[in-house]
C-alpha cells in the first residue's frame, strides 16, 4: 500500500485515503488526541477551579458526567469534523472507490474516537493533575499502541491459530481493522465489549476517587 509521503495520494479515491489514513494514524491518533484533551482539564485542576463543582455541592455523578459530556463532544464534534470534510472532499473528487459497508466503517471508527475520548477525561479527572497527560500517553502509547506494534511484528503474535487477531482488542488494531479489512461480528462485538467496559473501569477509580475525596 502506498505510503503517507506518497505525492498522488490526493489522488486516491475515498476507501483508498481511509485505508492510508488508518494504517498511519493507529498508533498516533489515539495519543494526540489523549493530550489535547487533558491538557485543558489538567489545567482547570491546576487553577482550582474544578473544584467548585464541589464547593457548590453537586453529586459526584453529576460532575463526572458533565465533564464527560463537554470534553468529549468538543473534540468528538471537532474531529469528526475535519477528518469527515477531508475524506469527504477526497471521495467527491476522486470517487469512493471499492468498500463495502462504508456506513458501518465510520460508525465503528466514530466508537472508537469517542472511546478514546471519554478515557482521556476519565483518566485526567482521576489524576487531578498535569501528570495526567503522562497516565493518557503511558495508557495509549505504552499499553495500547506499543502492543500492536509488537504484535503486528509478530506473525504469531498478531494472528491466531484460528485466524483471530489478538490486537482487534486494542484501538490501533480496531482502527486499522476497520478500515483495512473486512468487518465481521467479531470485531464489532469485540469494539463493543472493550468500549463498555473500559469506560466502567475508569468510571469506578475516577467515582471512587471522587467520593474519597482523593484530590491529592
């Protein structure tokens, strides 16, 4: 497949350039992202004014929530945006090209923005702090994209005996199997699952935290 540095890849038609965006954004996108957005929460921690939501009284859910709502529909909203204009430009220009279930790709692509989106407001709300931008890199760089690098390098460790994918349980796999690949149940099951219960797992810290009153 061609490369990102590739000149005619303003030529590619629209399932060409989905394909290219997501096998060189796997890795990055979900990281970048993770930054963005802790960088302004991680700030209002900083400056104490994330603290008179609690000062006013407000339930802990209510506070979690609210942030999870604002954040993730500002770069949800502002991502989708510009990624869906770019590749929709391209795809008028050039044609959509051969792909099936398009709709369905960026429904599941869409899941998979949002997913990374709640975590990283999550998992700042649960630091309190700017080091919440290193757990966001530590979580998607380390744990995530590091993962599937190194099982992508590895023929067994990539793909099983049976033929699953061990990395379509983690975001740069998804991503890269959505659009390099045929969508099957499996796969969408699994970005379900993962996206569940992730979400529930930094919930729990980050309302414990909360209740504790652990903001130190």
């Amino acid at each position: 497949m061609t490369m990102m540095t590739d000149l005619n890849w303003y030529k590619m038609t629209l399932s060409e350039n989905m394909f290219l965006f997501s096998q060189n954004s796997a890795v990055m996108m979900p990281l970048f992202l993770a930054i963005a957005i802790n960088i302004p929460i991680s700030q209002a921690y900083q400056n104490k004014t994330a603290y008179y939501e609690i000062m006013d009284g407000r339930k802990t859910y209510e506070i979690i929530f609210s942030k999870v709502i604002l954040y993730t529909l500002i770069f949800f909203v502002g991502i989708t945006v510009t990624c869906g204009t770019y590749l929709g430009i391209l795809g008028i220009i050039n044609g959509v090209g051969d792909m099936s279930y398009i709709p369905l790709r960026f429904i599941l692509a869409e899941i998979t923005i949002m997913r990374v989106c709640i975590v990283s407001v999550l998992i700042c709300m649960l630091v309190k702090h700017t080091i919440g931008i290193v757990i966001a890199m530590l979580r998607f760089m380390y744990l995530d994209s590091l993962v599937v690098t190194l099982m992508i390098s590895s023929e067994s460790g990539f793909t099983a005996a049976n033929g699953q994918s061990g990395a379509d349980w983690f975001i740069s796999g998804q991503v890269m199997r959505i659009f390099g690949a045929d969508i099957d149940d499996r796969l969408i099951l699994i970005i379900a699952l993962t996206l569940v219960l992730e979400i529930a797992f930094w919930y729990t810290l980050t309302y414990i935290s909360y209740k504790r009153k652990i903001f130190k």
